[in-house]
C-alpha cells in the first residue's frame, strides 16, 4: 500500500508542475493531461539529476526547484509543438 501512496504522490508532483508550467506555454490547457503529465516527469526527473550532480547545498533549496520548474517549461513548449501538429492532423 505504501509503494501505491509513493506513485500517488510522485503523480501528483509531475501533475503540479504542469500545470503550473501550462500558464507560461500557449496551446495547452489544464485538460491536456498527457503533456502535463510527461513534461512534468521530464523536469522533475532531469532537474532532479542535474540538481544532485551540481550539488546544490541545503540552504538554497530553492535552486533545485527552479532548475526543475524550467525543465518542465522547456519540455512541455516542446511537447505542445507536437502536440498541436496531432491535433492539427485530426
């Protein structure tokens, strides 16, 4: 049950980030999950690893988020290009 709770949250995170990078990026709204749902995993998980290789103390936790929130953003103004040529095609 506590592996469910773990998968629940990290959704929930990826979710949040893109939605809140969706404010930043035309051609996506709150209704699109999927991109949402992938841009927030790209940033959360590449932000996360560039985070711990640059070694980013404690105090400035902050950073990491940032390096995070601006990976999402690129990835989801990357996603809403193909994603706007799918729908385009439909």
């Amino acid at each position: 049950m506590g592996a469910i709770w773990t998968l629940v949250s990290l959704l929930a995170v990826w979710l949040l980030y893109g939605l809140i990078a969706s404010l930043f990026v035309k051609g996506i709204t709150s209704r699109d999950a999927l991109p949402l749902l992938l841009s927030g995993m790209f940033g959360g998980a590449v932000g996360g690893q560039i985070s711990t290789f640059m070694d980013i103390p404690d105090n400035i936790w902050w950073f990491s988020e940032l390096i995070k929130f601006l990976l999402t953003i690129f990835s989801l103004y990357i996603i809403s290009i193909y994603w706007s040529k799918r729908k385009s095609k439909s």
